[in-house]
C-alpha cells in the first residue's frame, strides 16, 4: 500500500511565516501592513486575489445604515474566500459618524480590513489577538493605579452598539458562551434579554 503524504493547508504555510521582521509599531500596537501582508501573501500564492464588496445599491465602496459605515473585503486563495468586515474608525478606533466619513477614511479601512482578511487565512493572525473584542483599544498604562472600577457600556438589544456585539459572537461563537460573556463583560454591562440572545447566536449553527 502506497504511503500517503499530506500536503500542508495554505492556513497551514501561511501560519508558519514569520512575520517578525515586517512588524511596524503603532502606538502601543504591533500591526503588519497591508502592503507586506499582500506581498508575503502574493510570493507563496501568486493566484490569491482581493475583493472590495460594493454596495449593489448604491455602487459605493463601502456600506452604511445612516449612522455609520463600514467595508467588506475578501482575500481568496485557492478555493477557500475569507471575508473581514471593518467599520470605517477615527484614530481612536471608535466609529466615524457618516456625515463624517471621507473618502480617505475608506480607502484607509480598506487597507486594514485586507490585511485582517489575509491574517484570517494564518499570514500574521497571531498580531491580532486581543483586537476581536468590539472597540478594545490598547492604552499605556496609567501612572498611578487607580482603584475605581471601569465605566461599563450598558449593552441592549437592538441599541447603538447589539450589531457590532453580535457579529463578534457570531464570528467568535466557537469560544463559548463562557468566555465570550468574559471578554464583553470588559466593555459592557449585558442586560438579561442580551444575554438571552447572545446564547441563541451561540447556541445556533
């Protein structure tokens, strides 16, 4: 019987560049640009390809609900398509009103949402960790520690910030009911029906 070898996933090549020597700092954070992204990407995949969805509405770029905006990009290499959807943010990562939005902020969130789409696909992955939680933003630490408690969101269905909160335990609901509750619990004070529905997201397939 003929041996079979297993040849590697491109999740798996991927995964295993090091990506080290391309790291550039911003601020308190590591981020790997989107340029490198896609060269590393295109030098062991010369068939990978970018999409930027299109509103078919409106034909635009981007996509909006009258509050604010936001892109979806996809990278394909091979047969397998991985699509990131990032809102359009201000420098402190907090979501641009629409009457806000230019034409660079898109452009420059275009960029981003690429690169985050080409991690999906195991280029740099590790680089985002800690970034999945809605508008979590790392911050230098204060000089003196401060014993008050963090101001939380309070979280309810259908307000300002359900479709963002949902679309993270929808793309994350492998972790579990547990550990996503933790990890929102940071940011935002979850009302019961919240709750309810986060574990319906959870729960579903």
């Amino acid at each position: 019987m003929a041996n079979t070898v297993k040849t590697k996933s491109s999740y798996e090549n991927l995964s295993s560049i090091n990506v080290r020597d391309k790291v550039e700092r911003k601020g308190q954070m590591d981020y790997l640009s989107w340029a490198n992204a896609w060269h590393m990407l295109k030098q062991n995949y010369p068939e990978a390809k970018r999409i930027v969805y299109e509103d078919p509405a409106t034909g635009w770029n981007y996509f909006t609900d009258g509050r604010s905006a936001w892109v979806k990009v996809g990278i394909v290499v091979g047969e397998m398509e991985h699509i990131d959807y990032l809102p359009v943010m201000d420098f402190r990562n907090n979501a641009l009103a629409i009457e806000k939005v230019s034409a660079t902020d898109v452009n420059k969130t275009i960029q981003r949402s690429t690169a985050k789409a080409i991690a999906m696909h195991g280029l740099g992955l590790s680089l985002w960790t800690g970034e999945d939680v809605p508008e979590m933003v790392t911050t230098k630490a204060p000089a003196k520690k401060s014993t008050s408690k963090p101001t939380l969101i309070e979280l309810k269905v259908n307000d300002d910030n359900w479709v963002k909160v949902l679309k993270y335990v929808a793309e994350n609901k492998q972790l579990g009911l547990k550990k996503i509750g933790d990890q929102l619990q940071r940011k935002y004070k979850i009302s019961a029906s919240a709750k309810t529905e986060i574990a319906n997201v959870i729960k579903s397939k």
